[in-house]
C-alpha cells in the first residue's frame, strides 16, 4: 500500500477514509476530480466524494454502509449524525455459494507446544483451579497464591531466575478462573456456565486441573465431571469442599502439589502448524480496522487455514450487514443455514429485550471513524480472510472440524474471547483501534490498527499494523506477523500474559434467582 494522506477502500465507494486528518479546505482528488473538504475530519473517518440525496445509500468497501438522513455535498463529513443504519428484523436468505481458491503453499512450518494426551496440542503448560461455583472463588484464588509461593520459594532455592522460567513457559503461571455463576441459574444460562467451565477443563494450554466446588450449588460435582468424558482422570481432579473434614486448603494444596509434580516435567515439542487454533476478535474498533489490522489478520487466517490449520470468527452482532458474505462461503447447505439461525437467532435476542438489531457501534467506535453497524460489519469480517466457512459453533461447542469456523457469541470483548478460548482456540488475536489490555484465559495478542496506538501503548500492543499506512505492504508485513503469532506460541508471552491480564467471562441471559 502507498503512502498516501486518504484511501478509497473500493471502486465502487462513495467514500475515501482519511489516514490522517484533514482540514476545511483542504483538496483532495479522486479519479481526476478535485475535491475541497467541507469541514475538519479527523484520521479514520469518512469524506464524502460525490453528492447524495436524503434516504441515498453511502458505499464504503463495495456495500452499503447505510442511507443518507439528509442531502450531502462532496467533499461532506459523513458520520453518525447524518448516516444511519439500513438494518432491521430477522431475514430471509438465499445460497449463493463462492467457492474461492486460496492458492497459499503449505509451507510446513512447526511451533514448539505442549501434545496432550489425546492428542490436542497446547502453547502453554499451566496450571488451573477452576471453580464449578462462585461461592468458591476466594478459596481457588488463596490455594493459588499458595502455589505460587511454594514454587517461588523453590525456583529460589535452586537459584533460577524467574525470567527463566517466564521465556521457556514452565508451569510457574497458575491461575483461578473467577466467575459469579455455577448456582442461581436456569435453563439457557445453566447450561452455558457448565460447558464454559467444561471447555476451560479440557483445554490443552492446561497442564493440570483441579476443580473446586462448593457442594451443594446447582452445578453439583459429580454432574459436571460427568460432562468432562473421558478426560485424564492424572491431570484433572476434584476437590468438594463441603465434604472436606477440616481445612480445604491443606487438602487441596496436597492435590496442587501433585498436580504441578505431574505437569512440571512436561516438555516442548516441534509440532505442525495445522494443530493450531487461533481465535479471530476485534475491539476499540476505527476507521483503520478494516484498511490494517483486520485485513491482516485475515491474511493470517488464510495463511493458517491453508496449514491445515483453524481460525473461529466469532461476534456475531457485528456480522449483521456484512452476514450474506460469510453465508455465500458456506462449503456445504447445511452450513449455510447453520449460519442464517446464528444470524436470525441473535436478531431475536436483541429484539425480545426491545433492542434494536442495528445500535452496535460504541462511543469509541464513533470516535474512531465507524459510524453504522453495517461500517464496522463490513471492517470486522475482514478478520476471517476469503477461506471457506467449514463448521458453525453454538455458544459453549468445541471444535470439530479444521478450517474456518464461525462461532455464535456476543460482540462484548471479554465474554467473546473467552468463547473463542472454550471452543479450543490457544491463542486469540485481537486487532483494536482504541487499545485495550485484558486478556482471557489464553494469550490475547492485541494488533494495533494505527501508528498511534502502537506508539502511545506499546505495554499494551504485541503487533503494529498500523505499518501498513506507512508504506510496509501485506506482502512484506505477513511473514513477520507469522513469525509473531509462532512465536507466542512456542512460548513467548503475549503482553497481556507479560502484564498478568488474564480473565473469563460467561455470556447472561435470563434470570438470577
């Protein structure tokens, strides 16, 4: 890409993106035609580059974005204030299935990870306490600093550094998955807070589990480890605290340690790429999202799905307006109308609480330059590249299938990346505009849509795509992202892992009673 001060994503745009700001007055040309700026715009936002009438669609890379609410002028500001969405109810649609080549070469590259038991391959060897109830979270996180000091006081007693450790990613990072759930609960919700914790159970960047209930919680004991299968009965285990004699944290510190004797001597190894699993996610969206960092990622995913490998797209919400894209990619029918009900059935969600299905873009967002959903829908679902969709998740599934999957799961950033996580996913990227430091329960790695953000919060940002507005190209840009992304996960720590950031949380529905 050539560095240039505006960008007309697509021919067919009515719109050119600002890459950096522009004044009143300012010319800018486009297809021959000088253009005078009507107002100051800030970088990511959009200019107008021919007029409209009132109700006339606003194009911006190659759809509409939403209609006019009054007359426009070339060279016009648009945003939230005279656009407004074209989004409605649920739809009906029809299977027009594009069946693109990608034409990548499997280039056979490998990481260093963790190959479990039945064969799943994780990037980290961690150790979990994973509460089957809230009623329990002070006690899971006491049994973890516990742990914690006893293995510093062994790591000194040995006379290892700590950083040691941290670059080759032992089992020093021992973490208690807090949540509010696990009682309380009917129906829907229940079951999603049970397959959740599930999920984080089994999920191979853990070592060694051990589950704490309480007793008497809805989610009773014996229930939820019935869901686990047949799971590694040496490396997840279960402590009821209620039928504890005495102190529950002798007994499970006693597990703790035999837990960590167990996990400790597991050792990296060379793997191929195609057991990866990479979860797809943006957040503190702008204008530079879907020029940058989402069509970087996007190139990954291709990349990665090209390996053998796997990527889920998730945030459903904000599929709305760019939906029929994904659905043409379906490979199969079946699949396609997997994808209608994800669609249509989060349209009823928003609608049976009153919502309207188009009011997604947040004050950030706004600010950044996104000012429609079907703006953001159509920036968003860049993240998952031009591969063919190969499997549909519900909320709380595990992978099945190679390949790009979508996953059904709100748009809000904590409960979306823990979702990509539970589904299998042992690395989430996460492209943003406006920053953000969390992280979910396995690394988060954030790539930065702008120069700015990069430069303002590199504590914060593991990667700049920003690069791209600043003459590096996809092509030259690409293969340094993959060495990233193999890089994290042969062990080295995102920056959410290097700031100890690291969370779950549990999408809500219905009642608490």
């Amino acid at each position: 890409m050539k560095q240039t001060t505006f960008l007309r994503i697509n021919p067919a745009d009515s719109v050119v993106v600002c890459l950096q700001p522009k004044k009143q007055g300012d010319i800018i040309e486009v297809d021959g035609q000088q253009i005078t700026v009507l107002q100051d715009t800030p970088a990511g936002h959009k200019i107008l580059i021919n007029d409209v009438r009132k109700g006339d669609n606003i194009i911006k890379y190659g759809y509409p974005i939403g209609h006019a609410l009054e007359d426009l002028k070339a060279g016009q500001w648009v945003n939230e204030n005279n656009l407004k969405t074209n989004l409605s109810g649920t739809l009906e649609y029809t299977y027009h299935p594009v069946n693109e080549q990608l034409n990548i070469k499997d280039e056979k590259r490998t990481f260093k990870g963790y190959v479990r038991k039945n064969g799943e391959v994780g990037v980290r060897n961690e150790i979990w306490v994973v509460p089957t109830v809230g009623c329990v979270n002070g006690i899971a996180e006491r049994l973890v600093n516990q742990l914690k000091e006893e293995i510093n006081a062994q790591c000194s007693t040995f006379n290892v550094q700590r950083s040691m450790f941290d670059v080759q990613r032992s089992t020093l990072n021992v973490h208690a998955w807090h949540h509010n759930y696990g009682c309380s609960q009917l129906s829907e919700d229940h079951e999603n807070t049970r397959k959740v914790l599930r999920d984080i159970c089994l999920h191979p960047n853990a070592g060694a589990v051990l589950v704490l209930s309480l007793g008497c919680e809805n989610n009773q004991p014996e229930d939820f480890m019935a869901m686990l299968g047949d799971y590694d009965k040496e490396r997840i285990r279960l402590l009821v605290t209620q039928r504890v004699e005495g102190d529950e944290v002798e007994e499970g510190m006693k597990m703790l340690r035999e837990l960590y004797a167990i996990a400790s001597k597991d050792k990296r190894e060379e793997v191929s790429v195609a057991k990866l699993r990479v979860g797809l996610k943006c957040g503190g969206s702008d204008g530079f999202s879907g020029i940058t960092a989402n069509p970087l990622v996007g190139a990954f995913s291709d990349w990665l799905v090209a390996q053998g490998g796997t990527s889920i797209l998730t945030e459903v919400p904000e599929m709305f307006g760019a939906e029929t894209i994904l659905m043409n990619r379906c490979k199969t029918p079946e699949l396609f109308e997997q994808t209608v009900s994800m669609i249509n059935n989060f349209k009823e969600y928003f609608l049976s609480h009153g919502e309207p299905v188009g009011e997604n873009p947040s004050p950030g967002n706004k600010a950044g330059g996104i000012s429609t959903l079907e703006d953001k829908a159509l920036g968003c679902t860049q993240k998952c590249g031009r591969a063919p969709v190969s499997g549909v998740l519900e909320y709380g599934d595990r992978l099945q299938v190679n390949g790009l999957n979508l996953l059904s799961a709100p748009g809000n950033d904590l409960v979306a990346a823990s979702a990509l996580a539970a589904a299998g996913c042992q690395i989430v990227l996460f492209t943003t505009g406006r920053g953000t430091p969390f992280g979910t329960f396995v690394p988060t790695m954030k790539i930065a849509t702008n120069p700015t953000l990069a430069q303002r919060k590199p504590q914060w940002v593991d990667f700049s795509a920003g690069q791209l507005v600043e003459g590096r190209t996809m092509q030259e840009l690409l293969p340094e992202f993959i060495d990233k992304v193999l890089a994290v996960a042969s062990g080295e720590p995102a920056r959410n892992e290097e700031n100890g950031y690291s969370e779950i949380s549990i999408f809500k529905n219905g009642v608490t009673l």
